[in-house]
C-alpha cells in the first residue's frame, strides 16, 4: 500500500514543518514499511545547521525514522480514531554519511517486539542505495 501525503497526515498527527516524510510505503502493516523525503534547501534546520555547510540534523533523521514507524503501526490500528504515538527511546544510533539539501531519502523501519502498548522498532536511512544512518527506537501508543 503507497501512501501519499493526505493519506500520511490521516495517521499521524505531524505537520509542515516537523513532518519528515512525503510518502510511505506499507509493506507489512504495523511490521514493515518504507518512506521517502527529499529535503529541501530552504528547510528551515539548514540556516543554523550549518550555514556554510547545511546538514539534515541527527535527530530530524531519527524522528522520520520514529514517523515512518507511526504511520506503519498507525495504518494496521486505524479503526481506533483516537490514538497518539510519543516516542520513548533511541537506542544505538549511527550516523554514517551525511544528507544534504536537495538529498533524497529513503527511510526503512522493521518492527522488533512489542510488550502491550509499547512498540520497538529498528530503523535504517538510505541515500542512492547507501545506508548512511540507523537506529533502534520505541515508542507507546495511548488511546483516548
């Protein structure tokens, strides 16, 4: 299942400017899926990081990492309208390469386990194939 951009903000409540992600890919709901962001070179990080040398920051790759799994664990339990995913953990983060403006991306996250509400998941980014950063998150999932 491809998801657009309207389809994305139905599951998850991010917004311009701190949605990290154009478009998803479902590949096992609530298991597996992929996204892509082209980042821009007027996003607004690049002014202060780094003026003469503009990169996306570690934490904005780590956050699409974390929304790319929202929208995966979002799309299997969309029946429940009623529903926030807040992040709790980053574990084992790297940072290989780094993206630049105008860098496509791929975002690729795999579910580990899950106890109740809380799910953990690893996360890979890719840039013209490379992995160029990775890391291991969770995040729990409340309903109102």
């Amino acid at each position: 299942m491809n998801l657009n951009l309207d389809e994305i903000k139905k599951l998850i409540p991010h917004r311009d400017p701190f949605l990290f992600v154009d478009t998803c890919e479902i590949l096992t709901p609530g298991e597996h899926g992929k996204s892509q962001k082209r980042f821009k070179n007027n996003e607004y990080f690049f002014r202060g990081h780094f003026p003469d040398n503009p990169i996306v920051p570690g934490v904005i790759i780590v956050e699409a990492m974390a929304q790319t799994a929202g929208i995966v664990v979002s799309y299997k339990l969309r029946e429940f309208k009623e529903k926030s995913v807040l992040f709790m953990s980053v574990n084992k983060a790297k940072f290989r390469k780094p993206i630049l403006p105008n860098d496509e991306v791929t975002f690729e996250v795999k579910f580990l386990n899950s106890v109740r509400d809380v799910y953990k998941f690893q996360g890979s980014c890719y840039k013209n194939s490379n992995k160029v950063s990775e890391a291991e998150f969770s995040a729990m999932i409340t309903y109102k």
